[in-house]
C-alpha cells in the first residue's frame, strides 16, 4: 500500500499578547511571508545534501582510479608487463595472417603476430612476440608452419623435435613451410570434371559400351530363339553335317552308356549275387582258416617232437663223444700192434700180408 507523503508541520502561530497592537502585528506578518511552492507531481523536495561538490569529486576520482586498475590488470594479464622476445617468419604469401594470431605449440599458443611487413625481395616477414615463459620451448632446430584448412582458416604452429639444441635465440629469422589443403580443391574439381566427362562418354549413345551392350542384346536374343528351336549347339554348330554327326556321337554314345550299365548290373549280379563269386571267396577263405588252424596244430606237434628230439640228439651227441675217444685208444692200439707186426716182419719175414682192416 503507498503511503501518504510526508507533510511538514504547520507553522505555530507566534505568541501574541492581549491587545490590539499584537494582533495587528501579526496579521502584518502574515501577509508579508512569502508561501513555499507546491510541487508538480505531489512529491516533498529534497533537502539539500551538505558537502556534494566535494563528494561528487571524490566520487570521479574512485571512478577513474578503478578504470585505471582495471585496465592495468588486464595489461597484466594479457601480459604487455613481461619481457618478450621478437620471432621473425619469412614467408611467400601472408594471406590469412592477421594481427593478433597466435603462435602455438602442441595447440597451446605461445606468442601473438605483433606485425607485417613486406620485405625487399618480395617475401614476407612476420613479427611474433613471445613471452620469456613460453621463449624455452623454441630451440634452434624447431619448424614453424602456416597451415590453411579446406574452409580457409589459417594457423601459425611450432613443432620441436630436439630438446637439448640450444634456445632460439632473439630477433631469429626462421622460414615457415606453408601447407594450404584448399589448393587441392581445384585439382580435386578437375578429376571429378574429367570423371563425368568419361561418364558421359561412356553412356552416350553412340559410345563402344553402348554399341557392346546392342551386340549382348541381339546375342541374347539370338540364344532365346535358339534354345526354343535347336539349343546351343544349333549355334555353336550351326545346321550343317557337323551338327548331325555330332548329334549321332551323342547318340552312340548314349547306347554305349545303356549297355554299359547293363554289364555293370551283369557283373554285380555275378560278383555279389547269391551264388556269385563272392560268396565262393567267403567260403574257399573260411576252408583256408581251418586248414590254416590245423596247420598251426600240425606245426604245435611236430615242435614238441622236435624238441623231443633235441633232448635225444644231446644225449647221443655225448655218446658220440666217448665212442670217439674209444676210437682214438684202438687206433694208438693198432697203431703200436703195427709197429710190432712190423718189427715181426723185419725179423722173421712172412709171405702173408699183415695189413688189419678196422671193422
């Protein structure tokens, strides 16, 4: 709810005594004081503030010391206090470089393009400030590139690949390798208009895969009215004598295979049948087995017997042995009874013959 302005309070009237020259006074000094003005608007004026040429000045002079702050902070912090180095890039083209690009490293930037300008012999130098903290990540074997996208955006980086070079020193002059992956456009559009052009070659009408393809049909048409008619070899062939006696081979051939299958049933009937061979081989094998048994009981025998006959053998082979010392006794026997006889005969020769036989 709004509340009623604030009203002053009327004046008190002054003390006036009894009497006719007191009334008289006063009613002169009402009508001589003036009456305050009444606002426009309804509202009570302000009552003046003491001391606000002083304070208004106090009031610029905050103002502008915080300004002045305020813009030396943000000298500070965009770093126009700290000790640069100056990086001079020598480039053919500076299209895309403006003042105020930044210089990075690994995607981080590292200094700003502070100016451009255009050499003697017709190169470009741009002039970059670096800022000491950032001056040790540029050594002397570092490359600097200006690359420029396909939207034609373009960027200043440094890549360093040694870090025990020595620091790049002040006021270098290092050349920049340009990179513009824009520049391929046109020779990207030129394949791309010289494949529609083959394109287009290729499908007109009077082109050689059109006249192919005309050919493929009239071959296709040709082949579904030959199959319907005489089939494939009527157009290998054509309907000459080459054409009959080859359909007579096939024929011949299709006898030969009809009694060839009639030999094959023949002889499975004579192989495998009831009473085929077979069955013959089964049995002559099944005789065999038994024989085969019957050999091997024949040979179990004749090994006891030969064994038999080892024990014999050793025994006789012992009496051999002493028959043979028996031998060798008579033999010095008859020996020294020959030397006797001829002793005998020496001294009394006899006509008869003394010679012995052994038995």
């Amino acid at each position: 709810m709004s509340q009623a302005p604030h009203q002053p309070p009327a004046p008190s009237a002054p003390n006036t005594q009894p009497g006719a020259p007191a009334d008289g006074q006063s009613k002169q000094r009402a009508t001589q004081q003036p009456t305050a003005p009444s606002p426009s608007l309804g509202l009570v004026p302000l009552a003046p503030v003491p001391h606000l040429h002083f304070k208004s000045i106090l009031l610029m002079l905050i103002t502008i010391a915080l300004s002045i702050g305020a813009l030396g902070y943000l000298l500070y912090a965009r770093g126009a206090f700290e000790n640069k180095q100056t990086l001079v890039l020598t480039a053919d083209d500076s299209e895309g470089v403006s003042l105020g690009m930044d210089l990075t490293f690994s995607g981080f930037p590292i200094g700003r393009v502070r100016r451009i300008e255009l050499a003697d012999d017709g190169s470009v130098r741009i002039q970059i400030e670096v800022p000491e903290k950032n001056a040790h990540r540029l050594r002397e074997s570092s490359i600097f590139t200006m690359v420029r996208n396909i939207l034609g955006v373009t960027s200043l980086k440094a890549y360093t690949s040694d870090w025990d070079d020595p620091p790049l020193p002040d006021r270098a002059v290092r050349p920049v390798l340009y990179g513009d992956a824009s520049a391929e456009i046109p020779q990207l559009m030129a394949s791309v208009r010289n494949l529609v052009n083959n394109l287009t070659g290729l499908t007109a009408s009077d082109s050689d895969l059109a006249q192919s393809m005309a050919r493929i049909n009239e071959l296709g048409g040709s082949l579904s009215q030959a199959a319907n008619q005489g089939g494939a070899l009527k157009i290998l062939l054509g309907e000459g004598q080459e054409l009959q006696q080859l359909q007579k081979a096939l024929t011949q051939v299709n006898t030969l295979l009809q009694s060839l299958n009639r030999t094959v049933n023949h002889a499975d009937s004579q192989v495998f049948g009831q009473r085929g061979l077979l069955r013959d081989a089964q049995s002559a094998t099944q005789q065999l087995t038994q024989l085969l048994q019957a050999s091997r009981q024949s040979l179990k025998q004749i090994d006891a017997i030969l064994g038999d006959t080892k024990t014999i053998t050793g025994h006789v082979s012992s009496n051999t042995q002493d028959l043979q010392t028996l031998r060798a006794s008579i033999e010095s026997n008859l020996r020294q009874i020959d030397a006797l006889m001829g002793q005998l005969q020496n001294t009394w020769p006899f006509a008869k013959e003394h010679q012995m036989t052994l038995p």
